[in-house]
C-alpha cells in the first residue's frame, strides 16, 4: 500500500488493492465506490441498500471521483479527530491486523470477481454457452443457458455483497491510514518548527 494518500490517490489505492480495474475505473464502479463512501460518511452503511442500488444501476456522475476524495477527507478528519493525536500500542496493532484481514478480503473479493466475470461471459456468447454445454455433457444449450439464467440474479447479489463489504472495509483501512499519515507530517512539521 501507498505510504500517502491524498485527494488523487483514493481511486489509486483501490486500483492497487485490485478491487477496481486498473486500466480504466468504470461509471459503475465509480458510483458503488461513491454509494459506499457517502453511505459510511452518513454512518449508515447498509449492504443490502447499496446492492439494491448497484443491482438498478447507478447514475452516470462526471465529479464521482472527486466527491470520493472529498468524502475521504472528511472521513479521514474525523478518524484524526476520534484517534486524538494519540495511537496506543494496542490500536498500532489492531491497525496492523486490519491490513492484514483487507489484504486476504480483497485476494477472495479478486478471486470471486473472476468467477463471476466468467460466468458472466458464458452468458454473453452463443459460442461459449454451447461449448459449456458440451463441457456438461447436455446437447440443449439453451436449458444450459435456462440454469444459467435462474441462478444469474442471486449470484449478481452475492457479488454485490461481498464488492460492498470489502469496498467498505477498504475504506476503513483507508481513512485510518490517511489519519495516520496525516498526524505523522503534523508531527514532523510541529517538530521542524519547534
């Protein structure tokens, strides 16, 4: 993970993590990402509302990413502010334990992504919808594809799920390290000066 994150790193460090695509961030998941930031600002984060949200689509937002970065800062204030300039051995430690936990939730959050995409790319192809087919050993692709279809919304909700809880456990990760490395340069300025 980055030692810094700043106003244009938010997006980044999501990148990094795997948890959004690293070539181009899509609408959509700018807007899971803002559904879950402004629903932890608000402290009401609920996953069944936001996979609700992510299941009708979210709205096109051209300042997504910089509404992101603006929740980040407020969050990250008020991690500072509950932290109190102080971290104790034991809350050094539950840091590093969360880092540890992100880390093993997002390579299962990767590892799912996958697994959904490919499920979603039987579907999307005659060509690979016949040859699953031929794979299970059934001559109807489209009762394959019937199977398919039925078990495609409750995956879709798992998947949301899950995106929104690790999404959302990320974030914490996030906004305690900014608070950390914030106070730290506070530190290292109060210290400069004095």
């Amino acid at each position: 993970m980055a030692q810094q994150i700043s106003k244009l790193d938010v997006i980044d460090e999501f990148k990094q993590l795997g948890l959004i695509d690293k070539d181009k961030v899509s609408d959509f998941d700018k807007g899971f990402l803002l559904a879950v930031y402004s629903a932890k600002l608000a402290g009401n984060f609920d996953c069944e509302k936001i996979v609700n949200k992510a299941k009708n689509g979210f709205k096109k937002n051209e300042n997504s990413e910089q509404e992101i970065c603006s929740i980040h800062e407020l969050l990250t204030e008020m991690k500072k502010n509950s932290l109190e300039g102080n971290e104790k051995l034991g809350v050094c430690r539950s840091f590093e334990n969360s880092e540890s936990r992100l880390q093993q939730n997002c390579e299962r959050f990767i590892s799912k992504r996958q697994e959904y995409e490919a499920f979603l790319a039987i579907l999307s192809s005659d060509e690979t919808l016949k040859a699953t087919a031929r794979r299970l050993g059934v001559e109807n692709a489209d009762a394959v594809k019937k199977v398919l279809l039925d078990k495609k919304d409750k995956l879709e909700e798992k998947f949301y799920s899950l995106k929104a809880t690790t999404f959302s456990e990320a974030i914490d990760h996030l906004v305690w390290l900014s608070a950390r490395v914030e106070h730290a340069d506070e530190e290292k300025i109060l210290t400069n000066v004095c």
